[in-house]
C-alpha cells in the first residue's frame, strides 16, 4: 500500500481546486429545489455518484458490477467501469484518483487505464465486510463505512460493523463499531465535523474530527426515521454552508448545522444517495435502484 502514498499527497492545493467551490450565500436565504427529473434509467440498483472534475457523472450500479458515466446533454449513460467489483461509494483523492468503496470487501483507487488497485482488504488480519460508503480529507485520508451488506455468514470474519480512516500511508485504523449498519459518511465542509449514519435506526452521528483523524464529541445530530418501504438511512453529503442532506425514508432530508430538519424532497422512488454536480456545484445528483435523478437548486455544494 505503501506504493500508492504519492498519488494520495501529490497536491492537496489541486484537490481544493478540483472539489471546492466558494458560496456566499446568506444562511437567512430560503432554499430552493427544482423538482426531480430523470436523466438516466433502466439500471439494477444505483449508487454513489460523483461529480468528476472534468464536466460528467458517475455512479456505481451494485448488482451489475459497473461504474456508468453519464455527460450532460446525453440522454443514456455508458459503462466507465467493468468489472466494478460490485462498487458502491465513490469519491476523489487530493490527486484526483477516483477511489471506490466494493461491496468485494476492498476500498480500491481506478488507474489510468481503468483498472482497480486495492488499498485495503483486511482489518487486523480479518477480511472487510463490505465498504459502502466514503469520502476523502484534503489531507488524503480516506474515511469509510463498513457494515455486512451481502456477506454471507462464511465470508464473514468480522464481528462488528466499523468506521475506518485508512492513511495515505496505508494504514487502517477502526475509529467506531457501535453501529449496526454504518451506511452513509460526510464530512464538514471545514473538515471540524464528520457525519455517519446508521441504516438501522435512522440516526445521524456526529463526530468532532481530530487533527490526527480521530473521533471525539459523539453527538446524536439528527434522525431520518427507521427504515420503511420508501428507503433508509443511506447517503449524505453538506452543502457550502454546512447544511446536512441525507437520503432515507420519504425521499432527501436537509438538516441545518444544528441538526434541524429544514426540508424533505420527495422522489417518485426510493432514493440512495447523492452528489452536488454541474459547473457551479448548484446541481444535485440523486441515485435510486433504476434511474438517476437532478435536482436543480439555488445553493452550493463543495
């Protein structure tokens, strides 16, 4: 692992170019959200989408083991990945390396001619369960959520559901194990705060996030409900100004910073998760078992 540790220092400066857009928008501003459209559909289960650096999404679809792409103006996606090793969350390093969390049981980085190099497999000698969800610190720390999802009771060799930081250096390191199922994971937009949730229950946690990449401060932010036939606890992203919005029973949740729920936007499916996209980051992206949705708004992400 340690071979990969260039590509996840090389440029934190480019990583903030690549991902951050400035917002000046007044917290008193009332939130806007157009209403959802189709862009793409006919997939198995969609997931994790990103909005790439270079103008164009893409999206995991977990049972057909793909990474689509999809560019604006074009009305179908085309397969970017294949095999994905059943991809889920996908994200960006400071470098601009696509990594992706495998419900294989591998955080993985995508090379540049596409194929998939593992950063981890194991904790302490046990096989992962099944990474879902992750995002990248400006510092080239990756953070993930690892519940069972999948995993046959053979396969499995870990008697917990953790949250873990695996290092530029490749080091894992278990920072939480007391969800059932640890699904979606978001950080602040300063990086002070990282947010997890828990399919199970519905809860949102917050955590205050060290200098070293720690955990501290468990707070009980907000909660989304217990799972029903319209979703659960899922995928969460912020916004420029802190805002939380989290996928989950009903349709998209948005929190204000002190874990208020300000709004719920119904879709016409259950929904996964989520990105901001489009030139000025103004766009969300909304997963769902078959189609891809986009939502316009009149805020910022980052």
């Amino acid at each position: 692992m340690k071979s990969h540790s260039i590509l996840f220092t090389a440029s934190i400066l480019a990583f903030s170019s690549l991902l951050m857009v400035s917002c000046t928008e007044p917290e008193s501003m009332e939130l806007e959200f157009g209403e959802p459209e189709a862009i793409a559909d006919g997939f198995n289960f969609t997931e994790g989408p990103l909005w790439h650096p270079d103008g164009f999404l893409i999206f995991s679809d977990i049972p057909a083991n793909r990474v689509y792409r999809w560019t604006p103006g074009e009305t179908d996606a085309e397969v970017y990945i294949e095999p994905s090793e059943n991809s889920n969350g996908i994200s960006i390093t400071p470098a601009g390396t696509i990594v992706l969390a495998q419900h294989a049981g591998k955080v993985s980085e995508v090379a540049e001619d596409s194929t998939l190099n593992s950063l981890a497999e194991e904790y302490e000698g046990s096989r992962l369960n099944s990474p879902n969800d992750l995002t990248v610190h400006s510092n080239g720390a990756i953070f993930f959520t690892d519940p069972p999802f999948g995993v046959s009771e053979e396969d499995k060799e870990l008697d917990f559901s953790g949250v873990y930081r695996l290092d530029p250096s490749g080091e894992l390191t278990l920072l939480f194990d007391e969800f059932e199922y640890p699904n979606g994971i978001a950080l602040s937009p300063d990086e002070a705060h990282i947010y997890v949730n828990d399919s199970a229950t519905g809860q949102i946690f917050r955590f205050d996030l060290t200098d070293d990449g720690e955990f501290e401060n468990q707070t009980d932010f907000a909660s989304v409900g217990e799972r029903d036939d319209t979703g659960a606890a899922d995928g969460m992203k912020t916004d420029s100004e802190g805002r939380l919005y989290s996928t989950g029973p009903g349709g998209l949740s948005v929190f204000d910073t002190e874990g208020n729920r300000m709004r719920l936007i119904e879709f016409e499916e259950r929904i996964t998760n989520l990105a901001w996209g489009g030139s000025d980051l103004s766009e969300l992206y909304v997963t769902a078992p078959n189609s891809v949705y986009r939502v316009h708004t009149n805020v910022s992400g980052w």
